[in-house]
C-alpha cells in the first residue's frame, strides 16, 4: 500500500510524469511553431531553481495562509490521484470514488480564486475574480461530460467505468461528443491557452500568482502540472478504457501512448486557438456546451438503459 | 551547523546548473525609442527560439530573474525602475539593452535624462548596439548565465 502511495501509481511517478508531460507538451508546442523547444531537463532546472529564489511577499499579506494554499492545492490533486487508476493499478478504489476525483480536482480552483483575493494587488484580484467566473462556465459542462460514461455503465467507480469499456468498446467511441467535451471542459479547469483567461499575460500579468516567488511559485506551477496528469489519466481511464482490440500489447505502454495522445490534443488546440474574452467563454459553456451535455447524457441514458 | 554547510556546499552545482539553465527575463523600457524593445521582441520570435536556452519571459516582477533594460531612464520612469528591480526576487541580475542603456547614448545630458542605466540600479551585462542585434542580446544573455555562480 506504501509502495503503491508513494512511488507507483503514487506520488514519485507522478512527479515523474508532471515532468515529463510539461517537456513533451513545451516541446509540441515548439514544433508546431517551427521551433526547436527546450532540453529534456528544462521543468527539472526550473523546478530546482525556484525554491532557491528569495521568498517574497507584499506587505499585508497573510503569510500563513499565503504559504498554505499552494500545498492544499497540491494535496488535493494527490488525494485525487489515489482513485485514479494507472493501466489498471490503484490505490484505493469504491463505489462512488469518480465523485471524489471531481470534487477534489475542483478544489485547486477554489485555492487559485483565494490566492488572487489574498494578494494585494489589481491584477491578482482581478486574476481571481475571472478564474472563479471561468470555473463557473466550464466545469457545469465538464461534470456533464464525466457524469456519461457513469451513466452509461451504471457505475460511480472508475475501476468499473473501465471494466464496462473492456466488455463493450471505448467510451470515446460510443460517446464521443463527451469526449470532446471533456477536452474543452479539461483546458478550462488547466487554465490553458484557449482558456488561459485568469492568467493571460498581456491582460493580467499572470492572475493570481503574480505575487508569488520562490518555493511557494515553484508548489503552484507543480501543482498545476499535476493537475494535469491526474486530469489527462482520468479522461484516459473513462473514455480510452482496456479494449479488448489491445489484450496482446503490455497495458503500461498502451496507457502511456493514450494519455500522451490526449497531451497531444490539448497542445494542438493551444496552438491553434486564440484566447477566448471572459464573456465569450461564459456563452460557450452555457449556451453550447452544457446543452451538448445533456443531449449526450439523454442519449447514454437511451442506450445504456 | 556544519552539516548544513557540507549540504550547502554539496548543492551548490546543482543551484548553480539550475540558476543557469532556468533563466526567466523581464523586459522593461525606461524611456527608450523602443527600437531596442523590437529587438527583443524578435529575440523571443520562435526564429530565434531562446526557450532552446530555457529564457522564458515573464510578465511578473515576482517571477524573474533577469531584467532587461533598454533605453536611458528618464527622470518620470527611475522610480518605477527602481520599484520593479525591488520587486525581484533574489539572487536576480540586470542586461542593459542598447546604447541608451548603457551610457545614455544620443540622449546624454537632456534635461530630463538620467543617463545609462546604471545610475538606477547594478548593471551585470552591457550589450551595446543602437539597435542591437538579436545575435548579440542572445550572445550577452549566454555570457551572463556563464558568470552566475
């Protein structure tokens, strides 16, 4: 069970993978710019450099809560990560635990909110106030969208939601307009490019970070890339589950290929998408996408009875 | 006491490898023709593509670790110079971009001109040129991240 919380599918192979998906995703991007990108070890230089940076702080600024919010962050991504299984390996699962993953992978939003209201300054305040109004736009629709496959195989539990995809096909193919949803609903609860509305640099600075540097910098930019990882293995677990098309391939490698695939996906609409204004996301998700939603929810519940 | 000094010594490398590879930048104009501004912007084009040397620019004070200066700094804009390199986190270095920034240039002794930028705040790196190229901002940012230790 230790070796299971901490090292595999725990919390040194998701430190592992925060890495390696921000080289792959940095350097995707480069490509599709025509550049070459950064070296292999550039998240590990930045990771080692910023906790070696001076810790500094506005006046007014509650310090305790300040160095606090970026753990809670961190710590609910990683009690989060626990329910979600890596090519069929978990480390705690029940009936009920995709409920859990949601609302835990909601709670890094509330803290980012927080850290724009603590800091002193416009553009955090500013940062947080639109990261709380996009949360409002994106995450109705992207619970919508996960709440499919639930529907769908009759079960709250991910293990079961991929058991259900082994019996019959992948959930992205029986569902794939969830499955786009998912995506578009995944890029808002990053905060990236298509939607990097509470941190766009040319408008806010960086949003609710601004005031940050150092170690606490360093926790916020780690959280978020493990965000990432946990959001991308969720979606790989509920819509690209075990087939039976793949039984005589390793699962580890199979895994892997999917959650990079799905990284490929985000990157792609990263570079070809411009930022959308706050009020052209606020329509998007409750006039397009949430409807979209519920059409697919009727129609898993038509199908899966 | 001395286990953390025999810690400290034994990081150091890794600190310093970290420092120079991870080099974050902040670009701030006190009082230029912004001809050195396009420059730069054009540094950071994925032409020259300076993410190759993991130069990211950054759009926060808080964030950096290399501010880059261009031109002289004008009486209006040294307050807000000085606040901006105040706001950076230590250990941070400062590239003046230009001949304005470095001496004053053509706007020498105007009465309403400092001078180069180094009235204000240290200088590590001058990188003269009116316009400089972006070869020689990319050649004077390689030549810092070799003296930080």
């Amino acid at each position: 069970m230790l070796f299971k919380l901490l090292i595999f599918p725990g919390f040194l192979f998701l430190l592992l993978c925060a890495f390696v998906f921000d080289w792959v995703d940095r350097r995707m991007l480069a490509r599709f710019q025509g550049r070459v990108g950064p070296p292999w070890y550039q998240p590990v230089a930045d990771f080692i450099k910023l906790p070696t940076k001076e810790d500094t702080l506005p006046q007014g600024v509650n310090a305790t809560v300040a160095a606090a919010l970026p753990m809670l962050a961190l710590a609910a991504v990683l009690t989060a990560s626990v329910y979600v299984p890596v090519a069929g390996v978990v480390s705690a699962s029940f009936e009920g635990d995709l409920i859990v993953v949601l609302f835990l992978l909601s709670l890094p939003a509330l803290t980012y909110f927080l850290a724009g209201w603590i800091s002193v300054g416009v553009y955090s305040i500013l940062g947080g106030h639109r990261s709380l109004l996009q949360y409002f736009s994106y995450e109705v629709p992207f619970l919508m969208a996960v709440a499919g496959p639930a529907v769908l195989s009759g079960s709250w539990s991910i293990a079961s939601i991929v058991a259900y995809q082994a019996q019959t096909t992948w959930g992205a193919v029986m569902q794939p307009l969830g499955f786009v949803l998912a995506v578009v609903g995944l890029i808002g609860k990053l905060k990236r490019d298509p939607l990097d509305i509470p941190k766009a640099k040319s408008e806010v600075v960086s949003g609710s970070l601004t005031e940050f540097s150092g170690r606490k910098l360093a926790l916020w930019r780690l959280s978020m890339n493990m965000q990432t990882v946990v959001g991308i293995f969720l979606l790989v677990n509920l819509f690209f589950g075990e087939s039976r098309f793949f039984d005589v391939l390793p699962a580890f490698p199979v895994f892997g290929l999917k959650a990079l695939s799905i990284l490929l996906l985000l990157a792609t609409a990263s570079a070809i998408y411009a930022r959308l204004r706050i009020d052209q996301l606020a329509d998007l998700g409750w006039r397009i996408l949430a409807p979209l939603a519920l059409l697919q929810i009727l129609a898993n519940v038509g199908i899966g009875g | 006491m001395n286990i953390e000094v025999a810690l400290r010594e034994l990081l150091h490398p890794i600190v310093r490898w970290a420092r120079r590879k991870s080099p974050w930048v902040l670009h701030y104009n006190s009082g230029g023709c912004n001809g050195c501004d396009i420059e730069i912007l054009d540094t950071l084009t994925p032409r020259y593509d300076v993410e190759r040397l993991g130069i990211l620019k950054e759009a926060s004070p808080r964030h950096a670790d290399i501010l880059l200066c261009t031109g002289p700094v004008t009486r209006q804009s040294r307050d807000r110079l000085r606040l901006i390199y105040d706001q950076m986190p230590e250990p941070k270095w400062v590239a003046a971009v230009g001949s304005c920034c470095c001496s004053g240039g053509v706007f020498q002794g105007a009465y309403n001109v400092l001078g180069g930028v180094d009235h204000v705040v240290p200088v590590d790196m001058y990188i003269p040129g009116c316009p400089c190229r972006p070869e020689a901002i990319i050649d004077g940012l390689a030549r810092l991240l070799e003296l930080i230790q």
